[in-house]
C-alpha cells in the first residue's frame, strides 16, 4: 500500500535524524526528530481514534419491498469521545441492486450525531443483504489509514412486480350438486359450519344469538369456504425454456419507471413470467379467489389453494426465490400434479414453452372437467428461440383461452387481450 511506503520513508527519515542529533549533539537535527517523531505519534493517535468510540444506527422500515417500490433506510453515526473526528468514510456491502450506502462523513466533533438518508428503487426480485459495513479514518497528512469492520447485516425481500389489472376472464366454477370444501375459513361466507365459544377480536355480526341465548355465553360462529371451484396457477421454470439477459449479471437493464404506470422488466423471459404470475395471483386473490400454486424450479414448490392477504404474501414471497433452474418439463409437472386440480377448477398455466408438447396434457385435464387459461411467453423476442405459433394452433384448435405475452409489452394490456378466445366465464 503507498501509504505503508510513506510511513517507511518517514520512519526511516525519523531514525536518521535521531542517529545524527545523537551523534552530533546539534540543535537543529535535534530539534528536526523531535518534530518527527511528533509527527509520526500525532498522526498515528489522530486515525487510530478516528474509528473508535463510534455508534452506528441503520434503521430499515421495512424488511420487504416489491419491484417498482422504494426501499428507504435511515442512517446516522455518533461520536461518543470528546476528540473529534477529523473525517470517516462508511463503506457498504449491500447486495441490494444500486443502494448506494456509502458515504463519507465529514468533521464530526465529540458528541454529535451525523444522520443520512438512502432511498433506492427497487429493480430486482429475490432475497437481497442489507450491510455489513466497515468504516474507515485517517489522519490529515496521509500517513495512517485504520478500518473497522461492522459485521451486522439484515435481508430484505423484494417481491415481483405486479402489474395493475382491472380484468381478467375467470369461470364462476361452482361446485355442482351444493358441495363445497369442509375447511374453516376466518373469513364470513353463507355457509355456516358450527358455533364455538367467542374470542376477543371476533366482530359482532359473527355471534350466534340464539346459541348464546341458550347456553349463556358470548357463542361465535364458524363458516365454510364458498363451493367456488380454487383457480391453481401453474408456473413453469424449466432451465431450457426461457432466453434473455441473465437477471444476475451487471449489463442487466434496470426497472424504469414509463410515465410512473408502466415498469420495464428485465430483458428476460423467466422475469416476465414470474410478474405475469404474480400479477394473476394478486388480481384474483382481490377478488376473493381460492388461489394456489405449482412450481418447479429449484425445488418444487407447491402452495396450497387459500385466500386472503397472507396467502397473497406466501405468493409472492415464493415467487421473489423461483429461478428458471426446474429440471422437469411442463409435460410433466401436469402429469405429476393432476390430483390437485379438482374438477370445475381452474388452471392458469404460465410458460415460455414454445413446443406443443404439454399440450395433450393440458387438454386431458379439459377433458376431467378442469377450465384451462394459457399465458405465453413470446421468448423469440428475448432470444434466438422460436415462436410459439406451434403451441397457439394447438391450443386454437381446442378452443382454450390463450393470451401472449412480448418483450416489452405493459402486462395490463397483453393480459386484456386474448390472442385465443375460449370458452371461460
């Protein structure tokens, strides 16, 4: 490092000075390795100081964020010591995509707080590191440098970008024959499944008054899900689908805002799909849809169908890990999955697959009474791949609803506009 080489120097020009003045009992030399020596012990005290007694602070509010969103974090550093600190530099090793930390913070006097704010947009999905960190003094003539480590860290959750959607085609799919799913619900449907004693948090209009009359206590009642068929969306993340600029390296595009409606993805197919999922997922689950999903890709995910906010976050926690690595063909995952698609639900299948070979599959499950929507992915505008006009025709052919999706489409519109008009709904 140079400035070892500068502390050398000098210290080697410091001992000289000292073997002269000793040996010539001069006052000039003497007095010359006095100031030396001063030097060198002044400016050593000054940095060594300069990362000690310190306080961090790194407030974040929030330990998840969506794509399009910002992520804000609050920042200072104190000074506990009454020597000032002539300057620090904080350096940050966030792995979170463009958050730029890192700051140099100037004379901080003994007893005050230096506070900084950082707020950055979200780009990429996934599971991203907030810190650690290290800081880093010196002394005014260059010479000493100390570092100190501050190995602390937190992670941060970015879900996929989800895309607003006014409308989407989707079957009543109810039950025939009055059947519905004997599962408990916190939610208040029509169906009524018993009475139980009541609970603080329970609202008023779920309290059985005539059970309450009889036994004497507070009696809440307990309700079924409605005989809504689940919707089941099945995302396909098999390595050899999809094409496009690697969401991993440093040339990847960032999320820009387009007139604060539109967000331009990343130039990949699997990225795309990943927010079209999303973006049906939140859309139904809104409008009170029983919604699971079937994945996969690293490993195999598989979220049973609910409602509600939690499972819209259990959603789009999962869909912010999946990554295009699924080593079974779409072919397959329909195969192996087909005991979880009751008859009258509904399938949306999400892929990139541009062969027709899931295709028999998919229309076996029509034939089992199951309501099939396909999303494709045009990956011949992400990569030298082919189209999906082979799919499309297969899937004309047998009247399922079919909608593309291409690089740089606004999902709202290419999700409004089927390019296949079948019968759902």
């Amino acid at each position: 490092m140079v400035y070892w080489r500068r502390i050398a120097v000098l210290v080697v020009v410091t001992l000289i000075a000292w073997l002269i003045a000793l040996n010539t009992g001069r006052r000039l030399p003497l007095q010359f390795a006095y100031v030396l020596t001063s030097l060198l012990v002044a400016a050593f005290v000054i940095a060594w100081s300069g990362v000690r007694g310190l306080a961090f602070t790194r407030v974040t509010p929030v330990r998840h964020t969506q794509v399009g969103h910002i992520l804000e974090e609050h920042l200072s550093i104190t000074n506990r010591w009454w020597l000032p600190k002539l300057w620090i530099e904080v350096m940050d090793f966030s792995t979170f995509p463009g958050h730029r930390v890192s700051h140099v913070v100037p004379t901080l006097r003994g007893g005050r707080t230096y506070r900084w704010h950082v707020r950055t947009l979200a780009t990429r999905r996934g599971v991203f590191r907030l810190g650690p960190m290290r800081v880093a003094s010196g002394d005014p003539f260059g010479l000493f440098l100390f570092r100190r480590d501050l190995p602390h860290h937190t992670s941060v959750v970015v879900f996929p970008y989800v895309a607003p959607l006014p409308y989407f085609p989707l079957p009543e799919g109810r039950l025939t024959g009055g059947e519905v799913a004997h599962r408990r619900t916190h939610q208040v449907t029509t169906n009524v499944a018993g009475v139980r004693e009541y609970m603080p948090g329970d609202s008023l209009n779920r309290i059985h008054w005539r059970t309450t009359a009889r036994v004497r206590r507070l009696m809440s009642k307990e309700f079924e899900l409605d005989p809504l068929a689940d919707v089941w969306l099945v995302l396909d993340m098999h390595r050899d689908v999809y094409g496009g600029v690697e969401r991993n390296t440093e040339d990847v595009v960032p999320v820009l805002m387009v007139n604060r409606k539109d967000i331009m993805l990343p130039p990949h197919g699997a990225e795309y799909a990943v927010s079209v999922t999303a973006t049906l997922g939140n859309h139904m689950l809104r409008h009170d849809r029983a919604l699971g999903l079937v994945c996969h890709a690293q490993q195999r995910w598989i979220i049973p169908s609910d409602r509600g906010e939690r499972q819209r976050d259990r959603l789009l926690e999962t869909l912010a890990l999946v990554e295009p690595e699924g080593r079974l063909p779409l072919s397959h995952v329909l195969l192996i999955e087909l005991p979880l698609f009751g008859r009258h639900s509904t399938l949306v299948v999400v892929t990139g697959d541009w062969t027709a070979h899931w295709v028999p599959p998919l229309i076996e499950l029509k034939r089992r009474g199951v309501v099939p929507i396909v999303i494709l992915i045009d990956n011949s505008t992400f990569a030298d791949l082919p189209t999906p006009d082979v799919a499309i025709s297969h899937l004309a052919r047998h009247n399922v609803h079919t909608f593309v999706v291409h690089k740089g489409d606004s999902l709202t519109r290419a999700l409004s506009h089927p390019v296949v008009k079948g019968l759902v709904g």
